[in-house]
C-alpha cells in the first residue's frame, strides 16, 4: 500500500478582526485507503525558528509570507540532558541565568495558576516549563499542558496554569511546591526545591516528558512562551506548541491527545477536531432550520473572537447565527477592558459602547471573557441606554437553565441516573432555592477545583460558578448506560440520542465558554424560550459582592463551605445579628485567594436594604481587621 508524506502548513486565521498569522509546519502520512491523518509531533533546534510543531491545522495551504510572530520551541533530546544521575543541574543553571527571578516579589500558585503583572512573570515560566516536564516524568510521559493565560485580568497582566492528562486542573499536592520553587531566590535554592519535589513524588527522571503550550492574545505571551520552552528544553521535554488558543481549546487538546487511540478517545487531538465535534453534536441536537435573530457575542477583544470565527465556518447560518462585537485582539489595551463577562457581571450592565450597536429588546446577548473559558448572557427590557432595561442571566441561571433540561431528559429516556448541581457560596439564594426543588444541590469552596471534584460525585454533574465559569460532567457509568440503553418508546429513543449528543457537545474537561453558549442555545430553542422566559423562571435576590483591603488577609479563617467565619473570634455573630434584621438577608466574608483584601457578599429581598447590610458586614470586616 503506497503511502503519501505531506507537509501541512496552516496559517493561523487572519481577518478583519486583526488576528496574528503564523506558520505551522508538521509532517502528515496518509495511505491510499486510509482518510485518517496522524500528526507526528517533533522537537525543533534553535534554528528552527521558523516552523514548529502545531495543532492548529485546519486547511493545505501555502506557506504565509509572514514570519512566525513566536519564539519556537529548541528542545534537548532526554539522553543529552539527563547524562549522568539526578537533576540535569548545569543545563538548569545555565538556562536559568536568562531568568532571573524579581526581587522583593512572592508567587503563590492556586486555582488560577500562577498570575500577576506580566513584567514580572518571566521567572515564573521559565519554572513552571521545569514542573511541567516534571509532571509529564511523573506520569511516565503523558501530555501534560501549559496556558499562558491571565483570563478576564487586563492586557498587562499574564499567568501561567497547568493541565493535567485528563484536561483536568494540577493536582492539589503539587501546588505548593509550585508556590515554592516559583519563590526561590537563588538558583541553588532552585535546585533544591526542585529535588525536594522528585524526591517527594519519587519521579524518574529518565521518563519521557510531553508537554503541550497554548496562549492567549496578550502581547506578552511571546517572551512567557519562550521561558517555558527555555524550563522545558533543561529537562529534554518533547514540547507541542499549540499556539494561539482558548483555555478550554488547550484542555481539549491534552485530554484529546493522552485518550488518542484508546476506547476512551475523547476527540481528533487538533483545533480543528475541537470544532467538528462540537458542530456535529450541535447539528443533531438542532437539525431544523430556524429564523431565530443572530446571537450577539461581546468576544472581550480576546481569542474566543478567533475561536468563534472559526467556529462559524462548521455551523450552517440557518442552525444559528452570530453577531461578533469586541473582536480587536490586536488593538492594545483593549482586551478585556470595558467589556467581556466579568466586566458585564461585576457591573451589571452592557459592555462599553454597546448602546450604539442597534440591540433590542429581547435580543439574545453574551459575553465571554479573555480566554474564553467563562460565559454570562443578558438582554434589554427597554432602550439600551436605561441602565434599568439591562438584565443579567449569570452563571446561576445557566446552571438552572441546564440541570432543568438535563433532568427531563434523563427522565423522558427512562434510565436511573442521579443528577445533581454543584454551587459555590456566591450562587444567588433564589437559584438554590429553584434547584433544590428539583435536584440535589452541593455547596463547595470557591474555585473551580473544588466543584469540578464534586460534580464527579454525581452521574451528570452541573457545576457553574455565578461568574459564568462551569460545565456538565458525565460520569463513565452515565455515558455507558445513555450508549447501552433499549428505549421503550420513540420519545425515549429521542431523548437518548440527545443526551447521547450532549456528552460531545458539552467540553467536560472544564468551563467553556463556547461549548456552554452552544448548550445555552440548544436548550433554548428546545424550550422555544427568549431570554425572558429563562429569565423568568426564578428572581434572583438583590446582590452585592464588596472588597474591603486588609493588611493581613489570613487572619480571616473560614468553615461550611466558606459560608462562616471562624476568625476572628466575634465578628461572624456580628454578621448574623446585622443579617438578622434584614428580610431574606444572606452574607458571609472570605479572604481574597490572591490579595490581600476581603471579599463580603450580601443579599437581600428588598433592593433598598442591600446597600446598608453590605456596607454594615464590610466595616464590621474593617473594625476587627484593625484590631487583629
């Protein structure tokens, strides 16, 4: 059987958005019979710069006359950097000297990963490239990845976070030897930290490494990636840089590429293999054509406009349409600024300039954030100028939006499976109230680790955070059992079929803002619902999260789910007698997990009383934060 060698080269999407062109290069093998295409992923020397090893092929074009705008990956083999026994300590010093950590500045690695101003992070990175590989040994070389990201942070902010082999977040026990190698101060300390971490996982360092790199559109991202790959190239990590993509985008391609060939494969490990599969779930969920008004998606200036572009190109006009705004991803400053979905949920109102845009009442309106991996929707009663025709449907209306529909069709295809939904101390207490109605509910810490783990517990899991951050987990048993089921009529053959379709729609490895707005659009067409009939379905209590800064945040301890204060002694029966006297009231107050602030949440029945019960809790928070 004769076989054909092809050099794929894509070039990233350019348009009238402004998107960056790139070049990518890999090396594609096809036979005669065969329309399957394997990528063979390679390593690069430094004067490869011009090429790299990519997942975003998405058509055989010529090459783009534009250089590559990214420093590429130059990766050691693992015999030449790992001669001898132990650390390869001379290669880590060596590359270390370009990145010399700030002085007078202190990392802390959690739920978000490592993020602070971008000026800053270059240490950081080059650190993490070395965890990473790390990782990657650990687990006898699965595909771990690496996000350069900073989310709905401003433009001169970055971060970096790590994915694990099932697109799920780090495992908790590395993060803070992550913290405490990111905290070295000197390059013997470097060392040290980094035995102390092979030593306690009792990692073999001459396992292979894999590690896959994405990034967002922040003008940063350039010298971030390079020090990764600088981290990765000491430990002699066979690196895939994935290029510019979403949060979620990356997540997928690490679960997609470690479950490749196996019974449990969850995609085609390219970008392109991200779209077909949520197009053509998408497509048997809405097979009729409709005359449904186009969705206008505020993009925050950031990837997800290059996402949705490419998205649109899967998805017939006349399934769904889409009306892009804020898609300037390179026009400086202008991610995330003014607009994106935690502009739109911390102020409750439409994003910057979005007046001027023809909306109308009812219209369907969304909002994601930097990296695309949060989504808030909304809609206007009256003109768009009326701060009072503005409407919000956050993160807990989706929840309730999904686990409503989710129950009805388990119900509707006659199999057993416990449903359940996952909430954090922020969810509004009317969408409690509305859910526990329906479905068990669980409260967790705040952070996207803690209700991730917890919707494991049930069969279909719905986790959303209110600040548009969640997804739907499908447990092996619940996908075997909606795979395996005999219905017993045509309404249960037809329910079937569309869970079936929802387990490939929804990405399960984390929050996605798109894959959530597709889940959002399916079930509203479904229900033949507006935003105003979602809406409608429960009123969400007046609201008002507040910061107040605080010299030591720590002092601030917390138990039930973040929901009560252990210390300082007092203050939370402070909090109860003032919530007291307040109908409906709730309030509780956490420390910040990245400033040094305090964080007081507080609602109310009646709109009137919410500015004095917040105001109240906050100088409570003031008052024993001054005495401790």
């Amino acid at each position: 059987m004769m076989k054909r060698r092809y050099e794929w080269f894509a070039s990233r999407t350019r348009s009238e958005h402004g998107f960056s062109e790139g070049l990518v290069s890999s090396s594609v093998e096809k036979t005669e019979s065969e329309e399957t295409t394997s990528f063979r992923f390679c390593c690069l020397s430094p004067a490869a710069f011009s090429s790299s090893t990519r997942t975003d092929s998405l058509a055989i074009v010529p090459p783009p006359s534009q250089k590559h705008t990214m420093a590429l990956p130059s990766t050691l083999s693992v015999a030449q950097a790992h001669i001898g026994e132990g650390l390869p300590v001379s290669l880590i010093n060596a590359a270390s000297q370009a990145h010399p950590k700030p002085i007078n500045q202190t990392f802390t690695y959690g739920t978000a990963g490592l993020r602070t101003r971008a000026d800053i992070l270059d240490s950081t990175c080059f650190r993490v490239g070395l965890i990473g590989a790390l990782r990657s040994k650990k687990l006898k070389g699965k595909t771990i990845g690496l996000m350069v990201t900073a989310s709905h942070n401003p433009e001169q902010d970055n971060g970096v976070k790590m994915v694990d082999p099932r697109g799920e977040m780090l495992e908790a026990s590395w993060e803070p030897f992550c913290t405490h190698i990111a905290n070295a101060s000197t390059d013997e300390e470097l060392i040290t930290s980094l035995e102390k971490l092979v030593a306690h996982f009792n990692i073999d360092l001459a396992a292979p490494a894999s590690v896959i790199v994405g990034y967002d559109t922040r003008p940063s991202c350039k010298q971030l990636v390079q020090a990764i790959v600088d981290g990765l190239s000491a430990l002699g990590a066979h690196t895939i840089d994935a290029g510019l993509k979403t949060t979620p985008q990356l997540h997928y391609l690490v679960k997609s590429l470690n479950t490749q060939g196996t019974p449990e494969s969850y995609g085609e490990p390219t970008e392109q293999g991200y779209y077909k599969k949520l197009a053509a779930a998408y497509l048997k969920l809405v097979p009729a054509k409709s005359d449904v008004p186009p969705l206008v998606v505020d993009c925050a200036n950031g990837v997800g406009a290059y996402a949705l572009t490419n998205l649109i190109k899967y998805l017939p006009e006349d399934r769904i349409a889409f009306r892009p705004l804020r898609t300037s991803t390179t026009t400086p400053g202008a991610l995330n600024n003014n607009c994106g979905a935690d502009y739109v949920k911390t102020n409750q109102c439409l994003p910057a300039g979005f007046e001027k845009e023809n909306l109308q009442p009812g219209e369907r309106l969304c909002s994601f954030d930097g990296d695309a991996d949060r989504i808030v929707y909304y809609y206007l009663t009256g003109p768009p100028t009326s701060k009072e025709s503005f409407r919000l449907l956050d993160g807990d209306k989706i929840a309730s939006l999904a686990a409503g529909y989710l129950s009805e069709l388990v119900q509707a295809a006659g199999i057993k499976l416990e449903l359940g939904c996952v909430q954090t101390a922020y969810a509004n207490g009317s969408s409690t109230k509305y859910l526990k109605q329906r479905v068990p509910v669980t409260c967790t810490p705040t952070g996207v680790k803690h209700l991730h783990h917890a919707a494991e517990a049930y069969d279909i899991g719905v986790y959303f955070e209110a600040n548009g951050h969640g997804t739907v987990l499908f447990s092996p048993s619940a996908q075997r059992k909606i795979k395996e089921a005999t219905p017993s009529s045509p309404a249960a053959q037809t329910a079937l079929e569309q869970l079936a379709a929802l387990v490939d729609l929804i990405n399960q490895t984390v929050g996605d803002a798109i894959s959530d707005m597709l889940l959002v659009e399916v079930i509203l067409r479904a229900r033949q619902w507006g935003p105003a009939e979602w809406d409608g379905a429960y009123e969400d209590l007046p609201n008002k999260i507040l910061k107040v800064n605080v010299k030591d945040r720590f002092v601030f301890k917390t138990e039930d789910a973040e929901r009560r204060l252990t210390s300082p002694a007092g203050l939370q029966d402070k909090i109860d007698e003032l919530v007291g006297k307040y109908k409906d009231a709730r309030s509780f107050v956490r420390p910040s997990g990245t400033e040094d602030c305090v964080r007081v949440y507080a609602e109310c029945a009646i709109a009137s009383e919410l500015a004095p019960l917040a105001n109240g809790v906050a100088k409570l928070v003031s008052d024993y934060a001054s005495l401790s």
